[in-house]
C-alpha cells in the first residue's frame, strides 16, 4: 500500500485462524473482502484503491475471511453465512482493542458481514461504506439455487469445472478488464462456503432501517450478482445514506478518494 509499511497479525476464532494486514495510523477502519477472493487476490485485480483512505489518516485493518487467502476454515456450512462471518469481525475488533466504534468497509460478501456485525453491536461501528452490495431479500433466491448447484459440481466435477462455467459468460463492462483469479478457498472448504452463502442473506430491511451511521454505499451497473436494487433499497432504508453508481473502471478507480472524503465527514 504505497509509502505505509504493512504489518501482518494473526488471531483464533472459534477454530480458525484469522490473518489479516494492518498499516497507516489514526482511527481505526477494518475492510471485509468479497467471496472467493483475499487480499492478496484484490491486490492482484488492482480492483480497489485504499492509498487515499491511509493518506487522508486512517489505520486500516483488512482481513482474509475465514477460509479465504491465508486464513484457514473448517468444512463447516453454517461457518461461511453472513451472519456467521459477522462474529468474526467482532472478534477481530476484540483482538484489535478497539475500544472506540471504528468505520466498517465491506464489499459483496463483506458488506453482508459489516451489515450484520453493525445490526448485532452497532456501538462498534461509526461510518459505513458498503460497496457492490450483494443479491439480498428477492433477488437472493436465485443466488442460493445457483450455489447449492456449484456446491455440487466442485464435488462431483472439481473447481475448475465450476469455475469455468460461472465465468462463461459476458462481465459487466465495468470490470471488463479486471484479472480474473482463481477462488482461495480449497477444495476441501470450497462447497461449504457455497452452501453458506446460499444460506445467507442481508439483515432485514427493517433491521437495517434502525441503524444511525451514516453510510456511503458504492455500487457498479449491470452486474446481476450485484444488483443495483439492493444498492438501492439500503440507500432507501440507511437513514443517512448517500448511494454512488459507477459505469466505467475510471469511475471505480475514484472509489479511493470517495471513501476517504467520507470517512473524514466530508
């Protein structure tokens, strides 16, 4: 991350263990990637900008979910459900010592988990930034089906025929050009995190409506497993929310900026 030097930790939670990267200084943000991916992975797809979110002053922890990049994980369905991933955000603000309410930053899989860790203990939590929300509520039917059937592919044909298959066709245009890598759960993990994720889904939108943070939420056109129905539904309910759509990569590539002008109360 550029001029701020990268420092690697480690903790236990309920069976596994959690690597994450912390660098920069200042009040606490804490980064939940989306499913499939890492850390290192995004690095690799040179998806997201978090230079000016250190720059503008910000300590920012990003973590590897439970069984994903470095982390480790059980074959164990119920683990991988936002819900679930949520209580491994809140340890991790435990392991931390964050004793003052930090800014939640999760994309796809990962703002299923800051949605639910700030529904469960929204003291912790000060500014959200929710980006390419996930399918949720209606939309997430489909999604489950389409998992519990990659589920069994991975087992019956291996990853790789899975992997060919959800990538068969057309991308939005927006990340057209962005790598595609691999997923970093192994073999032996992988159809449990699927089947979690079929199981999952974003809190309720009436639990979502009493939350008081303000919340930025980013979200990209055209990409069906990341619908801009639920991006807005939670821009409609987040009492103080404000919603940016991207259509280019150029657009994406201000996300940096927007979220540090945000975090900063601007």
């Amino acid at each position: 991350m550029g001029a701020h030097p990268v420092a690697e930790g480690r903790f236990r939670h309920r069976g596994a263990e959690l690597v994450y990267d912390d660098a920069g200084q200042g009040p606490l943000a804490v980064y939940a990637h989306g499913g499939f991916g890492s850390q290192a992975n995004e690095e690799r797809m040179g998806l997201f900008d978090w230079a000016p979110v250190l720059d503008a002053g910000r300590r920012l922890v990003r973590y590897d979910a439970r069984a994903h990049g470095r982390s480790t994980g059980e074959p164990v369905v119920t683990d991988y459900t936002y819900a679930s991933l949520a209580e491994d955000l809140l340890a991790l603000l435990g392991h931390l010592g964050a004793t003052e309410p930090v800014d939640g930053i999760g994309a796809s899989m990962g703002c299923g988990t800051v949605l639910h860790a700030a529904v469960r203990a929204p003291e912790r939590f000060s500014r959200l930034v929710l980006l390419i929300p996930p399918t949720a509520w209606a939309t997430r039917t489909a999604y489950a089906r389409a998992n519990r059937s990659a589920a069994d592919t991975v087992e019956r044909q291996g990853v790789d025929a899975w992997w060919a298959a959800k990538h068969s066709g057309p991308r939005p245009a927006v990340v057209a050009d962005v790598p595609e890598l691999p997923p970093t759960p192994d073999v032996r993990v992988l159809p449990s995190v699927l089947r979690g994720l079929a199981l999952a889904d974003l809190p309720a939108p009436a639990a979502i409506a009493v939350l008081r943070q303000p919340a930025l939420i980013l979200a990209w056109a055209d990409d069906p497993g990341h619908p801009l129905a639920t991006a807005e539904t939670l821009a409609d309910r987040l009492p103080d929310a404000r919603l940016h759509v991207a259509r280019t990569r150029a657009d994406v590539g201000t996300w940096g900026e927007r979220m540090a002008e945000f975090l900063a109360g601007t």
